[in-house]
C-alpha cells in the first residue's frame, strides 16, 4: 500500500517536536548564513585566521600538487619539443641573433644611463626581494582571483608586497600566516595597477575583470591611442609597486584603452619572488591593518 501524502503529524506530540525543531534550525543556519554574509562584506578580514588555518593545513597536499604540475609540464614539454625541435631550433637561432644585437644596445644605455646618473648625483636604493616561493593554489572558480603562496610571515612576507615573477607582475600580498600567504592577483576587481607605457611613459591603469582578464584604461582618453603589442611596466605610482615591472601586453584596442594580456601568467609561473614595498610609508600603512592605498599622483 503508497504511504498517504499526508505529512501531518496529527496526535504524535513527538513528531510535533520533530517537525518545530527543524524548523528552528533552518531558520537558526538561514539567520547564521546571512550573518556571516554580512560580516565577510563589510570586514572581509575577519575570516583571515580562519583562511590561516585552512592554508597552512592544506600547504603540504599543495606542495605536493605543485611539484606534480611541475613535472607533468615538462613531461608535455619534452614531448612537443622532440616533434618539432627542428622548426623550433630555426626560431630559437633567429631569437638568439635578435637579443645579441638588442643586448648591446641595452648595454650602451645602461652604460649611459650610469654616467648620467653620476653626473646629477642620483643614487637608487638597493633591493633585495624578501623571498622566493612556489604558487601552491590559486582560485581560479571563483569570482575573485587569488593564489597560495608556500611562504608567510616566518620568511619576512607581510601585507602589501608586490610579487613578480620571472616574466612580470602577478599581483601583491592581502593576507600572511605563519608559512603560507594569499595574493591578490592582477586579474582581481580589487586590483588596480598604475602602469606606463614602456615606448614613451603615457600613463593608464590595468584592471582585472571577474573572469580572468584584464583592461587597460587611459587617464586621459582621447590623448593617445593604444595599439596592439604595446608594452606596459609599473610606473611607481601610489608607492606600491616598483617602477618597471612589465604587467600588461595589449591585444585589442578599445575606446578607452585596449584588453590586454598578462605579461606573467600565474598558472606558467611555478616560482614567483616577493618584493619589499616600494615606498616605506606605504609599507607601514598596508602593514597596520590598512587596505592598500588607491594609486595616485600619477604624471
């Protein structure tokens, strides 16, 4: 015999108990839901130590898969190398010619370039980078773009360090922990990066978008015009991020700048480098619990 669609408890008092409790508790987890909802958008760093805990306990397993990306990569690697090391090997000679000669070019402005910084007495700083990390994870099926760093607070990471890797920008540090630490990469909303453009220093902003791209977007509109293949580098402004690290490739033109690519890809990158602050002010303002300030002062 179908069980009656019935669903009422009728006399039983404990099915009345059975049916009122879990109705207090989906209306307790709907009250507690929306409560932390709340909390994580009006104070998002309230959820950081526990962010902490999860990372450093998931560090060792993304260690691991790291290494495992790493190695299945160059597996690929070798492969399309052995199947097309002659066209390959053509390019590459062509390429070696072309840097020779933009090396001794490069070469002979640094070399001026040095004696006319001696000459108006101009000293820059030294800089070392904090330290050398490995990307553990990243976020990359979720609206916002972050990604796992292997060192935190124990090497010398704090908040608001630029990191960089080999080919360029990858975005800068929001939150460190003990041995592990989260980054803010350039494709982020929440990121805005104040570049110039490397040909003759017309100043812009690259922004990230949801999705995982980015745009680069002119101060002063209809100034200029930018073209496909122009290169962008930090400009230094706002005090965050040093002067001259590539950030952005542009693609396609728009009308208040072009879309752009990345001049370093967080999920090619393997080993990044974290930076110290570029400003000191700045350092010690991200550094109090402050959120980085917005670029400004650009030329």
């Amino acid at each position: 015999m179908a069980p009656s669609k019935d669903r009422r408890p009728g006399f039983s008092r404990r099915a009345q108990y059975g049916i009122f409790t879990r109705y207090v508790v989906a209306i307790f987890g709907v009250a507690i839901g929306l409560g932390l909802l709340a909390l994580s958008i009006t104070n998002p760093r309230a959820f950081s130590p526990a962010r902490g805990v999860a990372a450093e306990a998931a560090r060792p397993l993304g260690e691991a898969n790291a290494h495992v990306r790493s190695a299945g990569q160059g597996i690929w690697s070798t492969i399309a190398g052995y199947l097309t090391m002659g066209s390959r090997n053509a390019q590459m000679q062509r390429e070696v010619e072309a840097a020779r000669a933009n090396a001794l070019t490069m070469r002979a402005l640094q070399d001026e370039n040095r004696r006319l910084k001696a000459l108006l007495g101009i000293v820059e700083p030294e800089r070392k980078p904090v330290a050398a990390a490995r990307l553990i994870g990243s976020s990359s099926a979720s609206m916002r773009r972050y990604a796992l760093m292997s060192v935190g607070t124990n090497q010398g990471v704090r908040v608001g360090q630029p990191v960089r890797a080999s080919t360029g920008l990858v975005g800068r540090v929001l939150d460190a922990w003990p041995n592990t630490s989260r980054v803010l990469l350039v494709t982020d909303p929440e990121n805005v990066v104040p570049v110039r453009r490397a040909s003759d220093g017309l100043p812009a902003m690259v922004t990230g978008a949801s999705d995982g791209r980015i745009a680069i977007r002119l101060i002063n509109t209809g100034v200029a015009v930018v073209r496909p293949r122009d290169v962008f580098l930090t400009s230094g402004s706002g005090g965050l991020y040093p002067p001259g690290i590539p950030v952005a490739v542009a693609v396609a033109t728009t009308r208040d700048g072009a879309d752009a690519r990345l001049a370093a890809n967080p999920a090619d990158s393997e080993f990044v480098v974290v930076e110290p602050v570029f400003e000191a002010a700045v350092a010690d303002e991200v550094q109090s619990g402050k959120t980085a300030p917005e670029p400004k002062d650009l030329p």
